[in-house]
C-alpha cells in the first residue's frame, strides 16, 4: 500500500467507536454489533464503495438501521387464522402486556406478603382451573409435544401405550407422535386399521399392567367412507373397568364447544366423557402462547407434576403471564378472526376494494394449525395480480397474501379493522413497482377464488 492510498484514511475501529454520536447513537446495542456494522463500513471503503471519509456516516446510518432482533412483524392476508408459518396465534392485547411486564423481575416463585416462596404460575393455575371447572388439577409445560411426552413418560415408563392405527398422526416437519411416543422408552401397540377401530380391539389389547390408553384426534386430516372409532366415553369405561388411564389429546385446544367448529373437539366434552388426562396446545383455538396443557384427574397430574421429566419441560414466566392473560382477557385475535362479521368483513374489503380500484371475490379462509380440517370459512378477498404477492411480503409492513389461481388474494378476516389503512398503503406501494399494465390488468379479473389444498392444510 503506497503513502498516497486513499485506504490509508480509514478510520480506525476504536476510533470510530469511540466517537461520542457513535456511542450515543449505539446505546442499546452490543459492542461485538457495534464493532462488526463499524467493519462493515471500513470494507466498503476498502473495496472504493464509498470514501474513507464516509466511514462514520455509513457506520452511524447502519446503526440506526439496526434492529437488535430478526423476526418482522407480518399482516396475515391469507385467511388461515392458526398459521403455523407465521407462529400460529397472535396474542390478545391483555397477553401482550402481560408479557411486557413478566419480562422483569417478577413474583413468579414467591409470596409478596410473607416473603416465602410459592407455587409457580400459580396465577395461570388457577386460571386455567377456572376455566375449565371439569378439570380436578392441570399443569401447564412448554408445548404439546412435550404435554404428549411427559403424560406417556410418566404414566407408562416402559410399558405398552395403546393407540388407534387410525390416531398415528403425522404433525408438521416430519414428526409423528407414534415415534415421539416410542422415543419415550413406551412402547407403542397399534389396534385397528387405518379407517375401522372397534371397541373389541381396545379390549383385546387394554389389561392390567399396561402405561396407558392414548386417544389422538387426527385434527389435521380427516377419514370418510367406510370408518369406525371408539369414543371417549366407551374408552373411559373399558380402562376405568381394567385400571388403565385414558390420555385423550385434543389438539387444538379448544376449551369449550363452539358453533363453527362443529366437529372439533373440546377440552371440557373430553373430561366428561370420562378422559382421566387431556392434552392440547395453547398456541391454537385457545389463543394463547406456545405451551402444553394437562388438565384432568388430581392424582394423575399430581404424578405427571412430580416426574423429573416436568422440570425439561416446564413453561417459563412469559408463557405463564401470557396464559393466564389469556384466559381472564376478553376474546382473543383468533376468536374475533373465527367469529368475525360477514357483513363487515365484505364491507372492510369492499372499500379496500373500491379505493384501489379492484375486483372483490369471494375467499373460503381456514382454522389453519391442525384445527377445523375441511371446514370452510366464507369471506372475502381482494383479487389481485400475482405479481405483487413478493412486493407485499417483502414490503412495510410484510402482508403475506395467498397466491391463487393466477392471482393474489388478500382476505382481511385475520386483520385488525384498525391496520386496513396500512394494508391499503401497502398495495398502493406494491402497485407502483409495477409496470403501468400490472396495475391496468387488476381491475379486470374477476374470477371467484377457491380454496385449494395447501389452504386445508392450514398454512
């Protein structure tokens, strides 16, 4: 490098750090950040990109930019309420704030009045008992897949766990709880076939000695023609007859019966039926957080609590505050998505419609997240070019739509009233990256959208 290299005019690492609108613009970030968006601005002047002059201006514009997480928020526009891709439920305002709070120093382990120390997440014990009076006691973990090991873990150990051919469900990514099950050290005896288990199957295979019965919804998919199952309620009396629990896991955590979901079942239903332990997932119908939830006979989740295994898989204070925020808060996002106002929700995209000068068509949204498979949810969309679907994901904010039939819906059912502005906005800018007959060619498709299978699935 000669005397009159224009590299030799960078500016050093620590003296760019050091400098005071540096640092005062830095604060919150981490010195190792810090010091790798300074390297960054160095290398451009390196490379001639920009001048060794512009070192702390680019360094300074990089950290503003800067965020200390990745993850973006997202306006789901697909319709599917429960999108996995998008961390299934959004959180209701109560839970939010609950969160914000929790993730200080907290009372999460101790009595404020007399110093002792408490029962963890007691305040989301005693909520979900409230909610669910059919349940002795309930004990909440971090997921359902861990609610599935530590119920199968602790009440069956090495011994069979007798489960419907018909129940081997394969959830997202691969997993099967069959092999979650297996992976326990339980072994797993299948009864049945695929599309017929009769009760004389569980009696040939339940008898004294055996861990447990395991009943799984297959919320996910569905079987028709010519299929048989066993209920609850003639399961509970077969394993109450032989001294075997029955774990009945529900799924998508649907606390009570509702209306629209006809067929999907419910916590409450389960343990009246005569389940001893239901499983299910929080993150799904009951809107909260990601966690597991055990509820049923006090003995059986006195046993489940007590087993080493809850301490691995044990919730942490946010999901806590954010489960007990949830059940005692008014109706979640997913609820409001689930029950939302047809009337309205034509009339919200009617004028999204009208200002952007675009066809509205009828859309069939989703529960999405293995709950209410094949049950359509009559709406609307915005019918718009294919083309702007990546502008639109990719803008600010991020909407991901559905891309469709040669064409980008954009369904509004899981969208606040209050953020229609900012979708609005948002496809405006979309449209402006487009060459001028994208925009003409909006107008002109009118064809009614269908759901197709990606959409069943449920994201």
């Amino acid at each position: 490098m000669t005397d009159d290299d224009p590299r030799r005019r960078i500016p050093r690492t620590d003296a760019v750090t050091a400098l005071p609108q540096v640092r005062e613009a830095a604060q919150g970030l981490s010195q190792r950040v810090l010091t790798s968006l300074v390297r960054q601005a160095q290398e451009k002047a390196r490379r001639g990109t920009i001048q060794p002059e512009e070192v702390v201006n680019e360094t300074l514009a990089a950290v503003r930019h800067f965020r200390a997480w990745s993850m973006r928020p997202v306006l789901n526009a697909t319709g599917i309420i429960i999108h996995t891709n998008l961390g299934r439920a959004p959180l209701s305002d109560a839970a939010r704030e609950a969160v914000a709070e929790a993730a200080g120093y907290v009372d999460l382990e101790m009595d404020l009045a007399s110093g002792a120390r408490a029962r963890r997440g007691a305040g989301a014990h005693a909520a979900l008992l409230s909610a669910c009076p059919e349940a002795e006691d309930a004990l909440l973990v971090n997921n359902g897949a861990g609610a599935l090991v530590l119920a199968t873990t602790a009440l069956a150990g090495a011994a069979e766990v007798v489960v419907s051919r018909g129940e081997m469900v394969e959830i997202g990514a691969g997993f099967r709880l069959s092999e979650l099950v297996a992976s326990t050290g339980a072994r797993v005896r299948e009864v049945g076939a695929t599309n017929r288990t009769h009760l004389a199957d569980y009696e040939a295979a339940v008898r004294p000695g055996i861990g447990c019965v395991l009943k799984v919804h297959p919320s996910n998919y569905w079987v028709s023609g010519f299929t048989a199952a066993v209920s609850v309620g003639e399961l509970s009396r077969l394993c109450r007859a032989r001294q075997v629990p029955l774990v009945v896991d529900v799924g998508s955590g649907l606390l009570t019966p509702d209306e629209v979901l006809p067929a999907e079942p419910d916590i409450a239903g389960a343990l009246r039926a005569g389940a001893d332990v239901v499983l299910a997932s929080g993150d799904k119908l009951l809107g909260g957080p990601q966690a597991g939830l055990l509820l049923g006979r006090a003995d059986l989740i006195n046993q489940l609590a007590r087993h080493p295994l809850a301490r691995a898989v044990r919730a942490d204070k946010l999901t806590l505050a954010a489960m007990e925020a949830t059940l005692h808060g008014g109706p979640t996002p997913v609820q409001q998505a689930l029950h939302v106002d047809p009337d309205r929700l034509r009339a919200r995209t009617a004028a999204l419609g009208a200002e952007l000068d675009v066809a509205v068509v009828p859309h069939e949204g989703r529960v999405g997240g293995g709950g209410g498979a094949g049950v359509p949810l009559p709406g609307w969309a915005l019918h718009l070019p294919t083309a702007l679907a990546a502008p639109l994901r990719t803008g600010s904010p991020a909407v991901l739509t559905r891309v469709h039939d040669g064409a980008c819906l954009l369904d509004l059912r899981c969208i606040p009233e209050s953020q229609d502005q900012s979708v609005l906005h948002a496809v405006q800018q979309a449209l402006e990256q487009q060459p001028a007959h994208v925009g003409a060619t909006a107008a002109t498709h009118c064809a009614p959208a269908r759901t197709d299978s990606a959409a069943r699935r449920g994201g």
